[in-house]
C-alpha cells in the first residue's frame, strides 16, 4: 500500500494522458520535421500540444511556447536567455526561497560579474513587496520570482509584482518559475506583465522528462541548445512527441481540474493540516494559511528530527518529504524555511505533505490515525524532554 502524499515531487501520470501518448511510442514514430505524409500525425500532435499549452498559461499565441525537458531547463533558458536580451544590465532581483534550479543559475551569474539582490519574505513565507519595488533601478536586467513554492506552497502575487516591474523599468524582463503553480492555480502570462515563464510536466500529471517556456513575443532570447531549427530555432534536437502530446493532455486535464483543486483538495488538506496540528502538541504551521496553493502543507514538529518521522511514515506506507535537503553527508536545514525564520526547534523537524486529485479521504483520514502514534513515539526518544513537557503544557 501506498499512500502517495509527496506530490510537489512529482506526479502520477493521468491513465487519459497515458492513452494520449501510446500511439507515438508505438506507430506514430515519425521524425516530426520530416517531409512525407507519415510525419504529418507528428507535427500537427505537436501543434495541438503547443496551443494546449498556450490556453494553460494564458499566453496570446502558441508561437510563444517552446517544449523544453523539464522546469530546471526553462529556468536555464530564461534566465541566461534574459540576461543576453538585456546585455548592457548587470543586476538581477529574485527571492531567497527560489528551487535551486534558480538559485544556482544565480549563484553562477554571480560569479560572472551579476550584481544579484534576493528579496526575504516574512514568518508567513510572504515576500517583501516593497523590499523588491526599491530595489528596481535602470540597470535591472531580470526580476525572477517563484509563483509558488515547492516547499510551503505560498504564492507570489505575480500580478502586482508584474506591474511595479514594468511601471518602474518597462525594459526590465520579468521570469516567473510557475511549476509548482502549474496545474493548482489559475494561470495568465498575458495579464501579469510575465516575459518569461516555465513549468514542468511531471507536477501535473505528464510524464517525468518534459516541461515548457513561455516566451513573449517581444521577447528574443539566444537559444540555450544550438544545432537544428525545431522549436523555432530556441531548443535544437528532434522534438519527444509522445511527451509533447502527454503534457498537452495533462494540461487540458488541468485546466479541468482546477475547480477540484480549489474545492476538493484544499479540503482534504485542510482536514489533514487540522487534525495533526490538534492531535500532536510539538506542531506549528510553517506558511501562510490563506496564500496558499490549494494542496501543500509544512508542518513543524518541535524539537524531533523530519527524517525519523519520514522512516516511521515511510514504514507505514506514507510518502511525504522533509524540508531538509541532505548536503555532503550533513543535514542542511531548508533554505526557505530559515529564509522565513522558522524557530531552530522546528527547522530540523518540518514536513511537507502535498496532495493530488488522487488523494482520498480514506488516504487522509489513515495519515490521521497514525501519525500521532508516530510523533509520540519519537517524543520519546528526543533529547528535549524538558522543553517538550514545557511545550505539552502550555499547548497540550
Ligand atoms: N521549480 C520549482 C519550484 C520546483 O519545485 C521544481 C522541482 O521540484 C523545479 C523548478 C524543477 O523542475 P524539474 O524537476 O522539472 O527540473
């Protein structure tokens, strides 16, 4: 048995979308490029797949969007892609709690000479709006913001970000990292002042290995993989049609979806995050309650360690994931929640829980019975036994 809570990792593919790719794994293996009938199934495959795209995020035409293999890689292409549009400006602003996929695009920008402000963002993991509207200046290349984040599910405000950029610098360009957006909230590039967005297809039900940039029109960017013309010129190499299709598909299904998000799913993650925080006294909520994608939530358990709860979790069937990234051996404390300044005695003990459209009551309601017994269990054996006992009465 599994039950699969770890879904900003990644996602199950959607069986619809798995049908959709079938025929060009198996008959339908024409080079899309090529000249004779057989390749036409491919190319126009592709088309529909493009415009599907377009619709998801909003974008005025398909000719904006160009197929990549995952978010990390339409973060790449944006970033460097927009500091070469904007050659003569050395300065960038993002925010301290970007994927690392961004971060460290930054970090090697740093060391060619950028000149890198990243912006903080409160307990809440709510960005410092007017930190970042000082900061634009003439020299502003690129401003870079998650819409939201992978490991507390906050959202950006997007559309006011997109209008004090372009009021204070209209030539400044603006990249949005939606893939943890992609597919929870609604998206559109069109009314946000975006330059630049990606996703990727493996946090909405496509395949692992695809993903997408969106790049506005007036926007030319040098191509990040020279060789062919496909993806008109921006991304060389013969186009993964059948992912190509299983993106569009999963796109479709998500724009569906949404709805069931925002309704169903928030339910069951707000049935999850409330009964854990009344069941167990060691808990406190790492993120804003409201500005919030509908599935995620990252709960502290005070003075425990995150990795104990994942192997008892893990034991039991139960898929989540630490806020903490294991770095050369030692255990690295995750960036955004120290960004937030979570309390020292939570930081090592956080866990995220995201929920998909597949996640059942039955699901929740186990997760529920079992983890107090969990957190219990490791209580026991926490060196903090004082200050656990201080905390169970004044919470308990
Ligand atoms: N950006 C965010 C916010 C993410 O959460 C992730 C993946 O977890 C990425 C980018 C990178 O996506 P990919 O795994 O497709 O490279």
């Amino acid at each position: 048995m599994v039950i699969y809570l770890d879904n900003n990792a990644t996602t199950k593919v959607d069986e619809e979308v798995l049908e959709e790719m079938l025929p060009y794994l198996k008959d339908e293996y024409a080079n899309p490029s090529s000249m004779y009938e057989f390749s036409v199934k491919s190319s126009n495959a592709i088309a529909d797949a493009r415009n599907k795209m377009k619709d998801f995020v909003g974008a005025k035409s398909e000719k904006e969007i160009i197929f990549t293999s995952c978010g990390s890689e339409s973060a790449n292409t944006a970033i460097r892609g927009a500091v070469a549009h904007n050659k003569s400006k050395k300065h960038i602003i993002t925010t301290k709690v970007e994927h690392p996929c961004v971060m460290n695009t930054y970090k090697s920008l740093e060391k060619q000479g950028y000149r890198i402000d990243y912006i903080g963002v409160n307990s809440n993991g709510e960005l410092d709006i007017e930190e970042l509207k000082e900061k634009i200046t003439e020299d502003t290349a690129l401003v870079s913001v998650m819409w939201a984040n992978n490991e507390t599910g906050v959202i950006f405000p997007v559309k006011e970000i997109g209008e004090i950029i372009k009021s204070k610098n209209p030539n400044t360009l603006f990249f949005v990292d939606a893939v943890q957006a992609a597919g929870k909230i609604e998206m559109n590039v069109k009314d946000s002042n975006i330059d630049l967005l990606g996703v990727s297809g493996h946090k909405f039900h496509a395949p692992k290995g695809i993903g997408a940039l969106y790049v506005k029109s007036s926007v030319i960017l040098p191509p990040l993989i020279t060789g062919g013309h496909q993806e008109r010129g921006y991304r060389a190499g013969t186009e993964n049609v059948p992912y190509i299709v299983g993106m569009g598909k999963a796109a479709e299904l998500a724009i569906d979806g949404l709805k069931y998000e925002s309704t169903e799913v928030k339910r069951l993650r707000d049935k999850l995050e409330t009964g854990i925080l009344k069941t167990t006294y060691n808990s406190r909520l790492n993120s804003s309650i409201t500005n919030r994608v509908p599935n995620t939530t990252n709960i502290g358990f005070e003075y425990i360690e995150g990795e104990l709860i994942l192997l008892h979790l893990s034991d039991l069937g139960i898929c989540a994931s630490s806020g903490s990234a294991c770095t050369s051996g030692s255990l690295e404390p995750s960036h955004v929640l120290r960004a937030m300044g979570t309390p020292f005695t939570s930081l090592h003990g956080s866990i995220r829980f995201s929920l998909s459209r597949y996640t059942t009551e039955k699901e929740i309601d186990y997760v529920l019975e079992k983890l107090p017994r969990v957190i219990d269990d490791i209580i026991r054996i926490s060196p903090y036994q004082e200050e656990l006992e201080h905390l169970r009465k004044a919470r308990g």
